[in-house]
C-alpha cells in the first residue's frame, strides 16, 4: 500500500545515516565503525554522577572478521 507522507524538512543526514521516507523494501548500510569508550562515555543529562574506581576499556578485539557490507553495494 503506498504511503502518504505531508511535508518534510531535512537539515542534515550523517554520512553513514539513512533517510526514508514512505514504503521501504530494503535499507543497506554503506559504511561500517567500532567504537571502544570507557565508563560513563555515552551519559548525557543533568546531574549525572559516575563512580569508575578502576577505568579500564579493553579494546583487545581477537576476531579476525567482523559483519561487513560486501554484498551492500
């Protein structure tokens, strides 16, 4: 069934972002990252307190592959 969408205002779309609108049959991504961070990296608000007594962020990664974007193209 075709979707009906009103007005849109795009500002921006990340590099790696995906934007759609209406029916999708398929999404792929075309890019891929690792993020290593340690206690409390990603909080946000007001008032946080994080207590990390010994801060270690193991970014020993032993796998030889991780999922790709072979077939995404």
């Amino acid at each position: 069934m075709p979707a009906f969408v009103g007005a849109v205002q795009v500002v921006s779309v990340g590099s790696s972002g995906v934007f759609h609108i209406g029916d999708v049959f398929q999404i792929r991504p075309v890019s891929t990252a690792k993020t290593f961070a340690g206690a409390g990296s990603f909080i946000t608000g007001e008032g946080i307190s994080v207590y990390n007594e010994n801060s270690v962020t193991y970014t020993i990664d032993d796998d030889t592959l991780d999922q790709g974007i072979n077939f995404n193209l």
